[in-house]
C-alpha cells in the first residue's frame, strides 16, 4: 500500500513523538492513501487544516502512534515538490 504524509518537509525518518497534540487523533504521524489529500494538507496553513478537516467528506487518515510501527512497516520512497505535485 502507497501512503503520503502532507507537509513542507521532507520526513524521511518519521518519528510520532513530534506531532502536535491537538489534532483528530492526537499526536502521531498522519498518513493518506489519498495522494491529493495529502497534497492539500501541505498547502494549508495549520490553522486552516484543522478547521477545514471537521466539515469535509470522510477521508483515508491514518494515524501512527507506534514507533515500532514506523520502523517496520514505512520505507520512505520520494519527497514530491507541490509545484511538481499533479
């Protein structure tokens, strides 16, 4: 399975402690098999993120909130610029 994690960074050593603790799940690092969900989320401000994600359509979040969990199942692929993103 292909997931995306929407940001402005490059992670490509995801880590669940870092999160903010105040989204859907809690802290954890979030993750879509919808590829322009995930675009979408990176062009967002945070702010905006939070208050758009209570009234959209059902969606493919998904939230890690095991490290162990990364470290054995996520391989980190490629890093998409948004101006490149389709």
């Amino acid at each position: 399975m292909k997931v995306f994690h929407g940001t402005t960074l490059i992670v490509d050593t995801p880590l669940v402690g870092v999160g903010r603790k105040n989204l859907d799940f809690g802290e954890g690092f979030y993750l879509t098999s919808i590829r322009q969900q995930a675009i979408e989320w990176a062009q967002r401000t945070r702010d905006e993120a939070l208050i758009r994600l209570q009234y959209e359509k059902p969606n493919n979040q998904i939230c890690l909130i095991r490290q162990e969990l990364i470290d054995k199942f996520l391989v980190f692929k490629e890093a998409i610029l948004l101006n490149d993103a389709k």
